[in-house]
C-alpha cells in the first residue's frame, strides 16, 4: 500500500509496459481519480493518502493493463460528452470520434418538431442516445440493438445519468416491420472490415465486441445499407440521418445514400481529418 500519491503515480507508471509513455501517465491519473479521488495536483505536491482509505490491489491492476485490457473495463467506466457511462465487454467504449456525431446533431438541431424524434440503432452502451436525450430537452429518444446484455448496460446508463431514453430490442437487417416517422435516426453501426484486424490494437481487438465492430470484407456497407433502407421509410422528409463511417469508404457510403434516392449528402471529417461522419436528408431544403 502506498502513503502519498507521488510514489503511488511513479509505481503505476514504471509497471505498465503494454503502453506508450504519454497513455500511461494518463492511465495513471485515471487510475488514482477513480480509486481514490486523487488530482494530477495531488501527484505534483505528493498528498498523503489516509491509511484508512482503501486501495485496490495494484499489482493486479498493472496485470490486467499489461495484458491490453482497456482501462475503461478495469475502471468499469468510461466518460462521453461529459457524462460517466458503465462499460463492459458487451459494449464499445465510447469513442471522441463519436462525440463529435453528438455535437454535430446538437449544433444542427434544425427541427421546430416537439418532441424531436430521434432513433440510434445500434445503441451498444446507449451514450449516443442518452448524451442527445441529456443535450436536446425537447427530444424524445429511442436506443436500439440487438443485443440484449448491451440493452442491459445502456438501461443501466439511463438509469444514473437520469434519462428517459427507451431502449428496446431491434434488429436492423431483420425484415422491416416497424411503423412510426423519426426526425433523426443516428447510428455508429459495425464498419471495420475483417482485414483491418491485423492494424488493430490488442486492446481493441482482444476487448471489445466484435458484433459491434466488424463487418465482412466483402460487404462493408452492410448496415448502411440497412440504415438507408430504414430512412426510406421512416425518416420524414424534413428529417436527416447521421452515421459515423470507416474513413476508407467515405465516397463509397455517400454514393450508396445518394443511390439510394437522398438529396443531399455531406461527409464532415474528424478531429484526425478523416472521412468519420455521413449526413444525409431526404430533400434539398434546410441545412
Ligand atoms: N471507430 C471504432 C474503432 O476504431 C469502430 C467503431 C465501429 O465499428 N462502429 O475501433
């Protein structure tokens, strides 16, 4: 156990191997908030900690970090827009990439509706949903997926960030027997292919799910596929569809929209200025 942070941060720092040394001091910090409350401050003037406060076991800690397990599972958590998310296995953690689908929605947020509609299939830990449902007051939010221990997770996420979004059990791919008319459908569906695996992180690949990340090779749209399909039908026309996308299929998915019958197509690129965001509205008027 250890008495003041400095040696404690120092001990984490010089164990864990698996990272690079920029990531793991910022493990480290994560790692002393989150176990016991302790500031990157609180490093630099060596606060004490109480004997009294509890600390976990660290060896096993750096363990598990060396063996690429996402800090976010260690923790159980993993923050988004702002807001504290349970994460597990069965979910993706939540990207920065993905942050800036939110913002992008929020900042367009051209609808007079009330409610705003707004559908995310695919919802995984529900922090696409619930972040909107908590940013846009006047929306009203629906989560889907498939998998039910995810539906598990992003009930539970709801739950303590206080949102109402309804999470429900929906497959996209299967046949299409929904009736109702969204302003918004959002989605950050499966889109890396199975050959990207070997330019993958152990992290990421030995972690995460795989349902909620890859896709075949030989039909790495699938899903937008789907999604566009499901927009035909259910999206009004003053609505728009907002996907986050695989930065090698850019053109491909805005043809794919544009085929498909939308009006107008725009690809916003990332913080990295890479192809990561596909809008899409069924008419040219508006935004
Ligand atoms: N951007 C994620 C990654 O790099 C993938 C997200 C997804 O497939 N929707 O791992």
């Amino acid at each position: 156990m250890f008495n003041s942070a400095k040696p404690l941060f120092d001990y984490i720092v010089r164990n864990i191997t698996a990272y690079s040394p920029k990531e793991t001091k910022a493990i480290a910090f994560m790692l002393l908030e989150h176990y016991l409350r302790l500031r990157n401050v609180d490093v630099l003037v060596d606060k004490p900690i109480a004997s009294t406060e509890s600390q976990p076991d660290w060896e096993h800690i750096v363990a598990r970090l060396n063996q690429s397990e996402p800090i976010q599972h260690i923790i159980g958590s993993a923050f988004f827009c702002g807001l504290e998310f349970k994460v597990s296995p069965s979910v993706l953690i939540p990207r920065p990439e993905t942050e800036e689908l939110v913002r992008l929605i929020v900042k367009d947020c051209f609808w007079d509706e009330n409610p705003v509609k707004i559908v995310d299939i695919g919802t995984g830990s529900g922090c696409i949903a619930i972040a909107l449902d908590r940013f846009m007051s006047f929306a009203k939010v629906w989560g889907w997926d498939v998998s039910d221990d995810a539906l598990v997770i992003a009930q539970e996420n709801a739950h303590r960030l206080l949102s109402e979004v309804v999470f429900e059990k929906y497959d996209i791919l299967e046949q299409d027997t929904f009736e109702g008319q969204f302003d918004c459908v959002v989605s950050n569906p499966p889109y890396v292919t199975y050959s990207e695996q070997t330019s993958m992180q152990p992290n990421v690949l030995r972690f995460e799910p795989h349902l909620a990340l890859f896709v075949e090779d030989q039909d790495p749209l699938l899903f937008y596929r789907a999604i566009a399909d499901f927009c035909l039908k259910h999206l009004k026309l003053t609505g728009a569809c907002y996907v986050e996308i695989n930065e090698q299929f850019g053109d491909t998915t805005k043809n794919l929209f544009l085929q498909k019958g939308f009006k107008k197509v725009e690809i916003i690129q990332d913080m990295h200025g890479k192809d990561r965001i596909l809008k899409a509205k069924l008419s040219e008027e508006g935004l």
